[in-house]
C-alpha cells in the first residue's frame, strides 16, 4: 500500500472549477476547513 499524500485545503480546492458540483453532507461531519477554502478561492476568482 502507497504512503498517503496529504495537501493543505487550498490545495484541495485549486482543482475545483466554475460549474462543478461539490457535495458536503450534513449527516457526517462537515470539514469546515474545507468550507472556507472554498470561500476564500470563490471571492479571489469573482472579487478581482
């Protein structure tokens, strides 16, 4: 089995694209990390 890669939220979400759908469920736990990565991105790309 290969060793896990880990990135940082913002890595994460650089992958994301206008358009695209991103699901987060609010059964499980909620990666608010995550959440905010995705707002900050969003502002920087339609805020410019």
């Amino acid at each position: 089995m290969s060793k896990p890669v880990f990135i940082s939220a913002e890595e994460a979400v650089r992958v994301v694209r206008s358009g695209d759908h991103v699901h987060l469920s609010s059964i499980a736990s909620v990666p608010h990390i995550l959440i905010e990565a995705l707002e900050r991105a969003a502002f920087q790309r339609f805020h410019r």
